[in-house]
C-alpha cells in the first residue's frame, strides 16, 4: 500500500454503497437490499463483496458496473466486485428501510422469515397454494388479495390483486 495515498475509511465507502440504486428497484439501495456482504482492502484495492439475489440474477453485471461507477467518482479507480453465492442471499436480508420503501413504491414486501421457509415444498408450484402468506395490499392496505401469478415483473415476485381496491401489484416473494 502507498502510505502518501488516504483511503477514504470503510465507513465511508458503506455510505457511497448505500446511495447505490438496486438497477431493478431503484427506490432502495444495494445495501437496503442486503446484498453488500463485506467491503475491505486488499492491499490498495477496494474490495465489495456481493451476494446476487440468486445465482443467476441478470442484475449482477450491471451492479458490478454501478459499484464501480460509484467508486471511480469518490476516487477510488480500482474497485474490484467479488461475488459470494454461499450463503444464498434471503428476504431476510432485507432492512426494514427496504421493506417501507418498496411498500410505498406499490410492491409489498416479504411476509414472515425466509428461515421458515428453508425446505423443498413444491405444494407452492401449484396455483393454489393453501398454507400462502397473507399479502397486503400496498395501496389500500386490504389483505383481501390474491395471487395472479407465481411470477411477477421480476423473478423475485409474485403477481398479486387487490380484491378490494382491484389494483394489481407486485409481492417480493419471501426466499
């Protein structure tokens, strides 16, 4: 390491991260997401280490893309992203933050606690699915809502409709 060059502390880099928009939700950051792992130096280079919201999240290039942007305008030009797939990342991850913020952008968030839902189970493969997590529904707060689809804009959420107000949104599907 170069002792005449200040490396911004790792406190401030957390910050930088955290004004990081998720490319598929931009309302919440890649640190209200959970997926920052670890940020450290390994000698001059700055190191963020990434766990994708699954292994094959079409995302993960673009955040590599984004950290690094982000980094190269604090300074810091040789920013390395490593990604990490064990531990799986989890709804759990989540910080409440993310959580009120996807609600008032229209999508609700997580029900309950991905470790519960740590087994195979492929009842919830099927379109009715009898043991479902109550949804509310992030407009007019009605847990009068139903699944539409399994699948939802992205693959990390589910298609639901207000039976209530008739509104159609987004669930992020606890995982």
């Amino acid at each position: 390491m170069n002792p005449a060059v200040v490396m911004p502390s790792l406190d401030q880099v957390w910050a930088w991260l955290a004004e990081v928009p998720d490319p598929e939700i931009p309302v919440i950051s890649i640190t209200d997401l959970g997926i920052v792992r670890e940020v450290r130096y390994d000698g001059d280079q700055l190191v963020v280490t990434v766990t994708p919201t699954y292994s094959g999240c079409p995302a993960t290039e673009v955040i590599a893309a984004m950290i690094q942007e982000a980094m190269a305008a604090h300074g810091i030009a040789n920013a390395k992203m490593e990604t990490r797939l064990s531990p799986a990342w989890t709804t759990d991850w989540l910080t409440p933050e993310a959580k009120a913020k996807l609600h008032d952008y229209g999508i609700a968030p997580p029900v309950g606690l991905a470790a519960n839902e740590q087994r195979i189970d492929i009842s919830r493969l099927s379109r009715r699915v009898p043991d479902a997590p109550v949804v509310v529904c992030p407009r007019c707060a009605s847990t009068n809502t139903e699944m539409l689809s399994q699948f939802g804009s992205t693959p990390c959420k589910s298609l639901y409709r207000c039976k209530s107000c008739r509104e159609p949104f987004d669930y992020f599907k606890c995982h």
